[in-house]
C-alpha cells in the first residue's frame, strides 16, 4: 500500500466546521437521509428515482444476478431530456432562466427552460433529419457554450449516445475515440474562445477523419462561434445555424427504458487505450439528481449554481448538465479560463450572477490563493453560500482559503469525492448536516455501501487501505464500452465481489474518510486524469525514442504534474541535439498525439531506467528522483547502480 506523506499529520487535524443554525434551518438534506438508506438502501434509491418522471413506471429496483452487471429501474422507461427540460415547462416552470451564459469575449446570452427546450427540440428534429436514430454513437466536441449542452440533450432526447470528448484533446485522440464508439454524426464548432484567442476545433475534427479514416461519420454539424475560417466538406459539413436553426421546433420526447445507453465517456486507465465508460438512463439520472439537489443544497428558485467543469468531463456532465437541469435551478455557463482578461475574471462573474453556490477543483483554489487574496477581495462574493471541491485531494491550507476567502468563513465545503465511474458523489459531507474536517471527503452518502480494504482484501476500520464499493449504486458504469471482459478485471477483480476505485483512504478515529489518491499509474494533473502507459506509448511512438516511463510528481498547483524519463535510439542520438531540444521536440509530440493537457512537465534524458530483475519499471524510484527527494529502497533492481547513474547525470546539470 504506497504511502503518501504528510497524511499522517492530516489524520490529526482538529479543526471541525459545524454549519450554522441558519443553515440548518434552511437544508435541503435533513439527517433522516441517513437512516432511510440504512434501512432499506433499495427503497430508499427507489423512492429517489420515482422523484423523476417516468412514463412507464418501474416495478423493479435491483437486478444484480449477472454481477458485476447491474439493472437499475429495469422494467421503467422515461426520456432524460423530458426530464431535464420538457417536465418543468410543463409544471409551470419553463420562464425560469436555466443558463446564464458569458462567453470569454464577454458576450452573454440567457436561456429560460422554455427557450432551452425549444432549442433541444429544434437540434434533435435536425439531427433526426442527418440521419440518427436510437443507439446511434454522435461524438460532440464543442467549446463551453450553451450549445453543447443543447446538443448533448437533443442527442438523448432521440435515445442516441453521446461520447463528449473535450477540446483540448488532439486529433489523433479524437480518432480514436470515434473508431471506437463507431460515431455517426459529429457535433463540433469553428472554433471557441480560449485566453483571450480563438482555439480552432474544426482542424481536428478533419485531420480525425481525413482520408476515411471515419467510416462510420455521415456528417458533421458545425457551430459559428469563433468566427474563424474553416475548411468545408460539402459532403459531409453542415453549419449548425443551417439545419437546427430552421428546423421545427416541435418535438415529442419519447420513452426509452431505464437501461437505456444515455453517454460514454472516455477516460484514462492503466494501460495505454482509453476506456469507453457506459452509462445509463434512469439510475445515472437518479443518483445524478438526488446528489445534485442534497450535496449542493438546492433551492431551485433562490440559488444561482456555477460549476467550472467543462462539458468534456464527467463532472460537466453530472453536474452541468444533467443534474442541475433536473433539479430545474439557474446556473452560470462560462466559456473560457480563470485568467481572461485578467485573474478576477471568475469573481467578477460571481459578483454579477450573485452565484450562491460554486463547485471546481483544488487546483484553481491553489491558484487563486498562490496569486493572493488581493485579487478576489475585489469583488463581492457574499452571495456564497455553499462550495464544492471535486477532482482530487484538497489539502488543508487550500480548504481554509477557500472557505474563508471565497466562503467568507461562512460557506459549508462539500468535498466530493467520486469518479467518470461512478457517474455521481460518492463520498461527501451533507451541508447543513455533517461537522466538516479540512481535507476529509469525510463519509459515503446514504445509499452508498464503501469499505476500505487491507491487501487481504480485509476490511480497515481505521489506517489505510484501498477504497472499495461494496454493493452496486444506481449510477455506477454499466460497462466499457465494446468490452465486456475489461470491465470485469478492471473493476472487479482485485477484491472479489467489490469494486474497486483505484485510490487509497484512510479511515481516522471517527470513521472519516481520506482519500490518498490513485494507487495504480494513473496520474491526476490538475484533476484530470491521464495514463502513464498512454503517455509512454506517445512518447515512444516518437523515431528518436527508444523507452520512456512516465510518473505523476508531485506539484504545488496542479497537484501532480507529469515527468518523463526517456533513453533515445542510439543512432538518434545525434540527430535529436541537446537535451532541451529533445525536450521540446517531445512535449509538443504527446500534445499532438494525445493533447495539450498531457504534456510532460519536464523530460529527462537517461541511459537507463530502473528496473526489477522481471524487466518492470521501478516508477517508485523514478518519482523520487522527480520529487528531488533521496532515493529509496534499491535492492529490487536488476542493477542496482542505475539509479547514480541516472541523478549523476542530472546533478550535472543535465537535465530539461
Ligand atoms: C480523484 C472526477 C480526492 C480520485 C469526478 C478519483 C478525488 C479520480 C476527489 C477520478 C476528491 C476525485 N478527493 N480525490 N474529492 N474527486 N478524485 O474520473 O483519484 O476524472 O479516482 O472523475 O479523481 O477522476 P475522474
């Protein structure tokens, strides 16, 4: 179990934040929550799910007799677009705005819940006539506009499945995204505003499907939004503005049953292939709309919710989109980065939304507190009420500042913890509930069965281990998509009959959770995940490389940052140059293989990597030499002098 330092002085932290009396007063989440679940965990995540509208009621909650396979809600059908949109303007709520949008370049627009639906309408009647029906695969890679989530609903609206794949993925990713899923259509734009510049998405979307390398694409929907020139496909392109636009704004939601495919997503594993992550309708809508509306303490007609994640993650997805437009509240849309025109740029839009609850990550939280308190105390945030953490390990300092600085020392955190996965929070405080500790996701929420587990497989009640789930949750993964056996020894193999997560926790005295983070090689770089394996393979597709290994140091912003170590070809050698041309010539490699966002941090030029007498790499010694911090334990190496080698040569200054 690899320990990750530090926690130990975490696990004795002291400090408890109790919510008000005012807010007591005022939760939505009430402490019955608790011992309903515990009860009946299958009635209570029943009674969650009848919360929806379902035009054919199930009758069932759990099948779990082909585990790991789960059937939530089986014989129930329902439309998550109606759900999301058509039932609130039927019950009397569509004038309620459901998006504040403020694009980058500082244009806004609104959308109450009757114009979103007309909207969602009017795209699936044009995707419809484009040739898509139930089933069908569309990927949708799209700028942080309104529009792609009017894209994403009018995709489930007609029962199809969209696989988002977010825009700072290259080409090449996105090839092999849509190979894949076998996508029909393609939903992209010219291009969207990101610091302070156009960034083109339509390039990518040609060079992915250049020369048939798509045959399942029959067309490609192209929002305006940059303004920037594109180059046109007459037989496959078509402008968003010419087939939604004059398309019929009438549209009849229908029911498609509970296990229906709603999305895939892909996301970052061990090994070099991205996985497909499958879910469903009804009970990824369930888990998605209860925690919504519990953790984030939803008032629909007080609150003006803001979460920063982009629509190409899970988190854009559950709570973006599908949770909040259930739950039927106003939320803010924000098109571009923290930093555009300058770094107050997301306190001015709180100020001018009165955003009263916020979600993101604690890498911007590190950001703005290493920037200075200067630049948020501009600006008037009392509208806070609550704050959410999601993405990774949230350490103390960075949960103090935020509270106190952007809560007003007033604000309840919810540090949530969940996954791409497990579609919904998993593990978080209920504010207005729970006594909150800084740096503890604190406990599971009701209806959630977890354990943490020795090496054994033997339940910890308190020090460290490995997270499990114990018992199959509404909004899990129904699978990977197009492979069935990957799923299984993924997932379920490690601790028969439990999921599980990937990640190490702790337990502490009081039975609160603390997640250490990822266990196996995936990396965490400023939340988002990325594979070493994926990494490697980019790096060595590259002529000048012969091996690379990939670890996840850590950094003060990001969390963890990613750093390379590669040997070159010996007959490269010299054609590649100094170091630092190597370097770059590297990083901007994996940019074009995988994407911006997975760029080495620094890369190290070795003769040798370290590596036990069965040939595998010893990434533990790697990342202490990443990490500038003495080297470990050497004895397991096939030759134990490799490791001087390798900080000889970078203590000559040798090095990125
Ligand atoms: C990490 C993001 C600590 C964890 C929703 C998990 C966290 C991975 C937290 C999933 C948290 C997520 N505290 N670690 N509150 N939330 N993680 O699939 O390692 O992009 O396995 O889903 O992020 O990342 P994913």
């Amino acid at each position: 179990m690899p320990e990750k330092s530090g926690i130990e002085n975490l696990l004795h932290e002291t400090r408890r934040f109790s919510p008000s009396s005012e807010f007591v007063a005022q939760a939505v989440a009430k402490p019955e929550l608790y011992s309903e679940a515990k009860a009946d965990r299958l009635e209570f995540w029943a009674k969650q799910a009848r919360a929806l509208h379902w035009h054919k009621p199930f009758t069932k909650t759990l099948d779990f007799s082909n585990a790991p396979f789960a059937s939530w809600f089986e014989d129930g059908e329902l439309n998550v677009s109606y759900n999301t949109l058509d039932r609130h303007v039927i019950e009397g709520r569509g004038d309620r705005i459901a998006i504040y949008f403020e694009g980058e370049n500082g244009d806004t627009s609104t959308y109450t819940y009757a114009q979103l639906l007309t909207e969602v309408k009017k795209a699936a009647n044009a995707f419809q006539t484009l040739g898509l029906v139930s089933g069908d695969r569309v990927a949708i890679y799209m700028p942080m506009v309104p529009e792609a989530v009017i894209a994403m609903l009018a995709t489930v609206r007609l029962g199809a499945i969209h696989s988002v794949i977010f825009g700072g993925f290259s080409a090449e990713s996105l090839r092999s995204r849509i190979n894949d899923a076998e996508a029909k259509l393609i939903i992209t734009a010219d291009g969207g505003y990101r610091k302070g510049k156009v960034s083109a998405l339509k390039p990518a979307v040609d060079e992915a499907i250049a020369d048939s390398a798509c045959p399942s694409v029959k067309a490609v929907v192209v929002l305006k939004r940059g303004g920037n020139e594109v180059s046109w496909n007459q037989n496959l392109d078509h402008w968003w503005s010419d087939v939604v636009d004059s398309a019929s704004p009438e549209h009849e939601a229908k029911a498609f049953g509970a296990e229906h495919p709603l999305f895939i997503l892909y996301t970052s594993g061990t090994t070099g292939k991205p996985k497909g992550i499958l879910h469903t309708s009804g009970g990824y809508l369930t888990q998605a709309t209860f925690t919504h509306k519990n953790v984030f303490d939803i008032h629909p007609t007080k609150d003006i919710y803001w979460c920063t994640a982009d629509v190409g993650w899970i988190t854009g997805h559950t709570y973006v989109v599908y949770g909040p437009l259930a739950n039927g509240v106003s939320q803010v849309i924000y098109e571009g980065t923290p930093d555009t025109p300058d770094w107050g740029r997301w306190w001015k839009i709180v100020e001018k939304y009165k955003v009263t609850i916020l979600y993101t990550a604690p890498t911007a939280i590190r950001t703005f507190m290493k920037l200075g308190r200067e630049i948020p105390d501009k600006y008037d945030l009392s509208s806070i009420r609550v704050l959410g953490s999601v993405g990774e390990p949230i350490n103390p300092e960075a949960w103090i500042w935020y509270r106190d600085v952007i809560g007003g020392n007033n604000a309840p955190i919810v540090d949530t913890w969940w996954q791409t996965e497990t579609g919904a929070i998993m593990i978080s405080p209920l504010p207005g509930i729970t006594a909150t500790k800084p740096g503890s996701a604190m406990i599971p929420l009701p209806g959630i069965s977890m354990e943490i587990v020795d090496d054994a497989g033997k339940k910890v009640t308190s020090g460290g281990g490995y997270l499990t789930i114990t018992e199959p949750w509404p909004s899990m993964l129904r699978g990977i998509w197009g492979d069935n056996e990957r799923y299984k020894e993924t997932y379920w193999s490690q601790h028969p009959g439990k999921y599980f997560a990937g990640d190490g926790a702790k337990l502490d005295t009081d039975g609160d959770v603390w997640i250490l983070g990822r266990v196996d090689d995936v990396m965490n770089v400023s939340g988002h995940r990325l594979s070493t394996a994926e990494i490697e393979s980019a790096l060595v597709s590259h002529p000048f490389v012969a091996e690379a290994a990939v670890v996840g140091a850590k950094d003060e912003t990001t969390g963890q940052a990613v750093v390379a170590f590669v040997i070159l070809r010996s007959d490269q050698v010299a054609a590649a140059g100094s170091d630092s041309d190597v370097s770059k010539l590297l990083r901007d490699h994996v940019a074009k293989e995988i994407g911006a966002i997975a760029k080495p941090r620094t890369i190290m030029v070795v003769a040798e990597l370290p590596k036990t007498r069965s040939g595998k790499i010893m990434r533990r010694l790697l990342r202490d030499v990443a990490e500038d911090r003495p080297i470990g334990d050497v004895t397991t190496l096939a030759d134990t002098s490799v490791m001087s080698v390798i900080t000889d040569k970078l203590e000559a200054g040798a090095t990125d």
